[in-house]
C-alpha cells in the first residue's frame, strides 16, 4: 500500500507544484507573445492604431502576474519548509517520549525487582545494604530525569526568575566536585584552576550546578575506557571567561558537534551507548549557559577520541 502511493511524498507534491506554476507562467509568457505578434501582423495589415490594441499597461499587467506567481512560489516553499520542520519536530519528540519513556521505566522496574526480592527473601545485612545502595541509585536517577523535565518547562516558560549571587567560579567547581564525588566516583577528576586570579561572577548556584552536573556525568556514562578521565580547567582571556571539560570519552562525529544542543536531539539512535538519556540534557545546558549570559560550545576530533564542552562567559557580567 505504501509503495502504491510514493507520489503523495510531500516533497514529490512540492516539486509537482512548483513546476505546474513555472510552466503555467511560462506557457501563459509565450502564448501572449504570440497573440501579440499576431494582432501587430493584424494591425499592419488593416493599418489600425497601435496605441488602442496594444496599450503599455498590458506589460504591467504581465509583470504584476509574475510577481504574484513569484509570491505563491515563496509562499509554497515556505509552506513546504515549514512542514518538514513540523514533520522533524514530530518525530524527535516521538523519541524523546519513548527515550523518556525508557529512562523512568528503567529504575522503576529495577526497584521493584530489589522490593521483591527483599520481600521474598531473607538477606543478610550486607546484601541489603548493597541492594539499598542499588535503590537510591535508581531514585536519584528517576528524580533526576522529573526534575530536568520540570526544570525545563520553568526556564523555557519564563517563570523562572533565578537567584543569582556573585561566586568565584573556582570556589563554585571546588565545591560542586566534592558535594557530588559520590555521583562521579568511578570517573579520574583532574583540576586546573589558576590560584592567583579571580573568576567573580553572578551565578544561580541551583541552576549551574544543574549544568556541571550534566556535562560531568556524560563523561563518565558515555566513556568505553578502561579509566574515565575528565579534565577540567577554568581560564580567562580576552575578556571572557572560559570553563572547559574534556574528557576521553566515546566522542562525537565533528558535524553533530552543534545538533547536539537541539532539543530531543541524539546522536547515534540506533547504539545502545550513545542513545541512552532523554535528549534534553545538553538542550538545558545551552538553555542554563544563555541564563547566565555566556554558551556553550562542543568540540571533537571524532568518534573514539573524546570530547571537549566549554562554557564561555563574558569577564563582566551584565546580569542584574
């Protein structure tokens, strides 16, 4: 059935109506200077005035058709492109709901194998504080994925008014890294941060830390290494600010470095590896970077060979 009707694909009926229209004006061209050439022979023979068969408007008339068709054309293509980009959202949100979808599904069936189990069997104090462990894992991560969800739908609404507070960024990292060790605990953590300057801003601690934590723990949930390892170092030139992570991670291909920050967006769907999450994360970095002014950039040298995210901010911050 669908193979009987390809010629209904929106981009078939696209190309069909725009040439339908170009030949329509081009016939509707050469017709009318044939008629014209043929009342002027008319005309010459019968020896009639020019000015009362054929009058200077008749050429305005023509031109003022062709703008319009012009116009229709724009408008089709605007139609078209529009479409397409409704057909793309449509389909990214379908796998951002099955991705969502999967993410709370996950540790919701994981802590109910683990209540089960403790409620059919009898454990020992070791193997349920290991179970324990296992749980609180899950509900971070499930309360994780409601509140970015959440969390999103403020800053996206404007309802989000932030609370922001003038912080070194350096105390910021330092404090961050240790307050979520636990979180990143399998992952090597290498610092380097200048002691002799100063990086003041005004940050909301809330939704920074929101952003650190994302990029921190992409490096170690999308790492095939042996060792995960992330660097992170905070410079300042030329009048900005720059906060970068790098890591040796699984990489990204060099065109997908800026599709990533779209929303619902992932990079290799069909890999396990690479498809898991709900496709909001970078989206809400981007989103919290502009918050505070500054954005985020994304750069590697390919798949296999890591990833570098880097935030930029202006060395003054005009947030008030």
């Amino acid at each position: 059935m669908r193979q009987s009707r390809w010629f209904f694909h929106p981009v078939l009926v696209f190309i069909g109506s725009i040439l339908a229209l170009m030949a329509s004006l081009f016939l509707y061209i050469y017709w009318y200077i044939e008629i014209s050439s043929g009342l002027k022979r008319l005309m010459e023979r019968f020896d009639l005035d020019a000015q009362q068969v054929l009058t200077a408007e008749t050429w305005m008339v023509i031109l003022v058709l062709s703008t319009l068709v012009g116009i229709i054309l724009l408008g089709i293509f605007i139609i078209f492109v529009y479409n397409l980009k409704t057909v793309r959202l449509y389909r990214l949100q379908n796998n951002f709901i099955n991705n969502f979808t999967h993410e709370l599904k996950t540790p919701v069936t994981s802590l109910r194998l683990y209540l089960e189990t403790f409620q059919k069997h009898s454990l020992p104090r070791e193997s349920q504080l290991k179970y324990i462990d296992y749980m609180i894992q899950d509900a971070v991560r499930l309360n994780t994925t409601i509140n970015s969800i959440l969390d999103l739908a403020r800053i996206e609404s404007g309802s989000y008014a932030g609370n922001f507070v003038m912080k070194d960024l350096r105390d910021a990292m330092t404090e961050f890294l240790d307050r979520n060790a636990h979180l990143i605990e399998n992952c090597r953590i290498d610092t380097d941060f200048p002691k002799d300057q100063a990086f003041l801003y005004r940050i909301d601690p809330v939704m920074f830390d929101m952003m650190i934590l994302n990029l921190v723990t992409n490096a170690a949930k999308y790492n095939k290494s042996d060792w995960p390892t992330l660097s992170v170092r905070l410079t300042s030139r030329r009048g900005r600010i720059f906060l970068s992570f790098e890591d040796n991670g699984i990489g990204i291909e060099k065109r997908e470095c800026r599709r990533i920050f779209r929303k619902f967006y992932q990079v290799g769907q069909s890999d396990d590896m690479t498809a898991r999450g709900s496709g909001i994360g970078l989206y809400l970095c981007q989103y919290i970077a502009r918050l505070h002014g500054g954005r985020l950039t994304a750069q590697s040298e390919g798949l296999g060979k890591g990833s570098r995210f880097t935030l930029s901010l202006p060395d003054k911050n005009v947030l008030g």
